[in-house]
C-alpha cells in the first residue's frame, strides 16, 4: 500500500514540482537545509494530526460505508482552514485564502489516499516533498514560509491542488467504499482473531 499509496499522489507531485521549479528560476533559491527542515515539521506533525489521529480514530469508530464521506470532508476543510493562521502571522490576506484552498485540494488527495490504503507513510512523504519544493524559494525562504504574493509558479501549485481535489474525489467516490472499509477493517483487526468455540 506504501507505493499505491505514491503512485496515488504522482500526478500532483509531478504538477506541484513543476510549479515550484517555475517559481524558483522566477524567485531564487534559499538554503536548502533550512528548507528541509521547515518542511519536515509541517509534513510530518500535520499528517499525523490531521489523518494519522484525525482519520484513522473516526474510522475506527464507524460501522457504515456512508460516513466515508464524511471524515474526507471534514478532515480536508479542517486542514485548509487551519492555513488561515498564516494570515495572523503576517501573510498576505489574498495569499492566504489561496492557501486555504490550495491546502483544502491537497488534503482532499492525501485523505483519500490514506482512506485507501491505510498507510500514512506515503501521505508524510509526499507533503513533506511538497512543502520542501515550496521552501526552497528565495522568498519564502526569508519570509519564514508566508506567502506575500501570487506568481506563476503559484498559480502552477494551485493548479494542482485543483487536480488532487478531484483526483481526491475519485479515489474515494462510493464503488470503492467497501474496499476502504476492509482496508480498515484489516488495519484495526491486526493482531487479533477469532477462535470458534465448539
């Protein structure tokens, strides 16, 4: 499920990528270790809050396929909302409504593919990737990581968080919701068996 689980987000990866190198011929690089550790943080810390607790407890609890619905949207409006904050850290206030956007469509993606294949690992990696492609841009590398304007490469990012949002969408849409309850099924039922008493 872990390459699933990648092979599920490629398409962004691969549009987000391009968007970040088009800002970073446009802009300039920054440290690229520093990069790597604002990236760390977030992609690690928001993965396992929003999905990695988020989802996986709501899909321990649920017995009906059509609370599926539920916990993507909830979990990925949650996770784009909880952007806006930059707002009170100094971002620019077009700029962060972009942002919640482009973190509700990347959270529609990354909760469908934890729904799917119950591996966080991959969800992790790819938005530590994301946010380290994003990093190592000159601006946001000396603003702390705040948005203070939209260039192409930007428009390229959110793009593709339009992509993930409906590529979201599909990975979860109802043919595969008994797939995702057995997936889950499996994933809280490890370890432990039944044994038929006669």
């Amino acid at each position: 499920s872990f390459w699933t689980g990648l092979l599920m987000l490629l398409p962004v990866l691969v549009i987000h990528y391009i968007g970040s190198i088009v800002s970073w011929i446009t802009l300039g690089t920054g440290n690229v270790f520093l990069a790597f550790l604002q990236a760390f943080a977030p992609g690690f810390c928001e993965e396992i809050g929003f999905r990695g607790l988020g989802v996986a407890n709501y899909m321990r609890t649920i017995k009906s396929e059509r609370q599926i619905k539920v916990i993507f949207w909830l979990s990925s409006i949650i996770f784009g909302l909880a952007h806006s904050a930059n707002i009170f850290s100094g971002g620019d206030f077009f700029s962060c409504v972009i942002q919640v956007i482009y973190a509700s469509g990347i959270g529609m993606l990354l909760g469908a593919v934890y729904l799917r294949t119950g591996n966080l690992l991959p969800c992790i990696l790819g938005h530590m990737s994301l946010d380290f492609f994003e990093f190592v841009r000159k601006d946001l590398s000396q603003s702390g990581g705040l948005m203070m304007g939209m260039g192409a490469g930007d428009w390229i990012t959110v793009f593709s968080a339009l992509v993930g949002a409906v590529l979201g969408l599909w990975l979860i849409r109802e043919k595969y919701h008994p797939e995702i309850m057995e997936v889950w099924d499996r994933k809280w039922n490890k370890g432990e068996f039944n044994e038929t008493v006669y």
